[in-house]
C-alpha cells in the first residue's frame, strides 16, 4: 500500500492505492480515508482518471466524514449523538463524571477512561432494551450480552451459545439506530440468516426499519 495524493475540485487529497489480483478498479471512503485498490499493471495515470471521473461523489463522502470524538483535554466525545465537551483533571484516577455537558477525567489516559464509561452506559442500555423485548415479545431467555470493537460491523448474534455481542461505537449513535441493531441481533435468534423471513420478522416490531437501516448505514463503525 501506498500513499499518494490527487487534486479533487481544487482540494489536495490523500489516498492510500494498493495493488491486488483484481479485475476492476475500486474505491471506497473509510474513516475520512479515500482507498483504491487496481489491478496490478494499471498507470497511476489511469488510476487517477478514474478517480477524477466519481470525484463529486467521493469528495462528498470523505468531507461528511466527522470523527465521533476527540480525546484530548477539550476535546469531545458524541454519547447517544449528544456532545459532550472532555475536561482533564489529572489526579491519577482512572474515573470518569458528568458535569451537565462535560464529561470531566481524571486521568491522563483520557480515551481509555471515557470508552471504559462508555461499554458500561452502551451495555446498560441495551440489557435494559433486551429485558423489554423478551418481556412482551420474544419467548426466549436472556442471552449474554457483550461489548467489543469491530471494525466493520454493530453487532454478531451466536444464537447456538445464546450470545449477542455490539459493537463499542454505538454509543455514538441515536437510540433509534441502536434500537435497530438490538432488534436485528434478536430477531436472528428467530431466524439465523436474513431471509425474507427474517424481514418479515423484523418489519413486525418495527415498521419503519428500511429508512433507519438506511440511516445506519450512512454511519461509519
């Protein structure tokens, strides 16, 4: 992989080209981050043409990109897509307390400390909408709940051991979009892949899904 850089509508962006066994051209935006991936052989020159050629649509996606905090005194983090501002107070305390709209740490280790806050409030949240559905709704014991990072994904259902695991970065996300993937990784209990069925499933609890499945996907993990 190589770093590279090409003029879009008069902005310098980076890119990161890699060379793969491949066919096509291809181009996705992560993070921010414009990637390329070309058959082996093929002319930056020609790789660049073809950037040229989408540049309206992946100028737009790469300056939507905002990152969901800053961990630095004063920095910020988003908590249900609420700002809060992060004040360092160093006493060598990894804790971390609200103040109205700030969030003040106690350690120097500022990420470390808010993500530890932010897996218990996601897995309190979520335990609690679990308890709901399976109290009016689905017949099934309360699975294990877990918080991890993924890279390219908000949650995994492992209905054989009864575990739903979610992705760390939903506490970012509004409730509703939480909501969704909560019920998304239930209802798999029901039906283990996404057939038709499985939509029918999840339409029934919750009819207006298409435009916030829509909305979630525009998210970054």
């Amino acid at each position: 992989m190589k770093e590279y850089q090409i003029l879009l509508n008069g902005e310098t962006i980076t890119y990161q080209l890699t060379y793969k066994y491949m066919k096509n051209i291809r181009m996705r935006v992560k993070d921010g981050m414009l990637f390329v991936s070309a058959p082996y052989g093929t002319p930056l020159e020609y790789i660049e043409k073809t950037i040229q050629t989408y540049q309206k649509r992946l100028l737009k996606q790469i300056n939507a990109y905002q990152p969901y905090a800053q961990y630095c005194d004063h920095g910020y983090v988003l908590i249900f897509n609420q700002r809060y501002r992060i004040v360092l107070r160093d006493i060598g305390i990894k804790k971390c307390q609200f103040h109205h709209r700030d969030i003040y740490v106690y350690h120097r280790d500022i990420q470390t400390c808010i993500e530890k806050m932010c897996r218990q409030i996601l897995h309190d949240y979520i335990e609690e909408k679990i308890i709901a559905y399976l109290a009016y709704d689905f017949d099934l014991d309360m699975p294990l709940i877990e918080i991890k990072k993924y890279k390219s994904r908000w949650g995994s259902c492992y209905y054989r051991d009864h575990r739903v695991s979610f992705h760390l970065g939903l506490i970012h996300l509004e409730k509703e979009l939480i909501d969704y993937v909560i019920l998304h990784e239930l209802v798999h209990f029901l039906q283990p892949n996404h057939s038709a069925l499985f939509y029918q499933e999840i339409a029934q609890r919750m009819p207006c899904y298409k435009e916030i499945q829509k909305r979630l996907k525009e998210k970054h993990t």
